[in-house]
C-alpha cells in the first residue's frame, strides 16, 4: 500500500484483480476515485449516510436491496448516483469503469452478507486462477 501525505490531501492505494481505488481525504472530507476492470463486482455493503456516485467513464449495473426486494439499474458515463442510507447495494461492471464515490457524512461501512458473498466467491476464483 502506498501512501502519500500533505498537508493538504492525503491519498491511500488499494489494488487487486478488479482494478484500483485511490481513498482521498481533503480538508476533512473523505472521496474515493476507483478503476474497476470489465465484469468485476464491488460493493455488497450499506451506509448511515447517502452515498453518491458519479461515473466518469464507464457503465455499471447495480442491484439496491429496497423492500425486501433486489432492483437493477443501469448507470454510464456522466451520471450520478445516489444511494440512500442503509440501502445496500453492489456494482457489477460492464465495461473498464472509472467513477469517483462519497459519503453525504461520516465513512461507515456494513458488509450485506448475501451482496458480500458474490464479491467473495469472484475474488476466490480470480484467486484458484492466479
């Protein structure tokens, strides 16, 4: 993990199989700038807060757990998305994707096991690949 710190922004690295994420935190406010490769999933977790997206590049389906029900939209390149509070939810990519995400307050996050265990079982067989 790499790590760069200023006065002004620092920024944390994360990257795996599906792509990179660049956690930025700039005068108190935390954003984060994420590349996600063609077919991979993130996500399959919920907030306290209201989550917005915006995709700069790109196109994603994304499943939101809303009334006991799972509901899909699509979303690409320019828009925004707004997630409400303790709404989870999981991004699949359908194209290279770049999109820049934030929380409306404080970054808390809780897994949605059932959004959780698809993310997990992509990892573990990117993994058995490797």
């Amino acid at each position: 993990m790499f790590v760069k710190k200023d006065k002004k922004l620092e920024t944390e690295f994360f990257g795996d199989q599906r792509g990179e994420m660049y956690i930025n935190k700039f005068k108190g406010r935390e954003f984060n700038v994420i590349f996600t490769k063609a077919g991979a999933y993130r996500a399959g977790d919920y907030h306290s807060t209201e989550q917005y997206t915006v995709i700069l590049k790109g196109e994603i389906r994304i499943t939101l757990r809303q009334d006991n029900k799972d509901i899909i939209k699509k979303y690409g390149s320019n828009e925004l998305i707004v997630i409400s509070l303790k709404t989870p939810h999981l991004y699949k990519f359908l194209v290279d994707t770049v999109m820049i995400e934030w929380l409306a307050g404080p970054y808390k996050t809780q897994y949605y096991k059932p959004y959780r265990k698809i993310i997990k079982k992509q990892l573990n067989l990117c993994q058995k690949k490797l």
